[in-house]
C-alpha cells in the first residue's frame, strides 16, 4: 500500500519545491516577467519544468504489475491495490505532464512491447 502513495508525494513535493524556487527568483510577486537572473540559460533553467523521468516511472509500474500477480492468488486485495495505483498514477502523470514537466522526447513503442513479449 505504501508503494501507490509514495511515489505521488516526492513528485508533488518536488514540484513544490520547484515552485517555490520560482517564486524566490521572482521575488515572492505573480509577475511572470520579473526575475533575478541575468543570463537566459539560468532564466530558462528556473522557469522550465523538471523532465519526465519515464524509466523510472516505468519501472515502478512493472514492479506494482509484477507483485500484483505474483501475490494476488493468495492475496486477492493486491487486484484493487494495483488498480488504485495505476488510477492515482494516470491521473497525477496527466496532471503534471500537462502543467509542469518540460515536453518529453518522442519515444515509439518499442520497450512496451518487448516488455509485453516478457511478460
């Protein structure tokens, strides 16, 4: 159970942290166009959004998928738990691919699916 929360929180708490380093660099003001740096890289650097980390979200996906069928024979709650996680996942990813990550790469459907010729 701890593993369909846990992830969510440092992703927001990162983007917290983000925000507040906007906001430090604007001097505690809503104008966008105020800030402290001098150069563009910093400006961009400061007011861009973290990439997306798609391997890691991706593994932690296979390993939720994973242990849920590997346990869910004796333990059928894992069925529920794991749809949860995929829930809050989809949702959150959404939301914070859509307001605060910078654009990901373009990737095609190659890893999805070798890993479905695993599985």
């Amino acid at each position: 159970m701890l593993m369909v929360f846990m992830p969510h929180f440092a992703n927001v708490a990162f983007q917290c942290f983000y925000g507040c380093r906007r906001c430090s660099d604007r001097g505690c003001t809503c104008d966008k166009r105020k800030t402290r740096k001098f150069v563009q890289e910093d400006y961009e650097s400061v007011n861009t959004g973290s990439e997306f980390m798609l391997e890691f979200r991706y593994s932690n996906m296979l390993t939720v998928l994973s242990i849920a069928f590997l346990y869910s024979s004796g333990m059928p709650v894992l069925y529920p738990v794991a749809a949860l996680y995929f829930l809050i996942t989809y949702w959150m990813d959404k939301c914070l691919l859509l307001t605060c990550y910078r654009r990901p790469i373009k990737f095609d459907n190659y890893i999805a699916t070798k890993t479905l010729d695993y599985f």
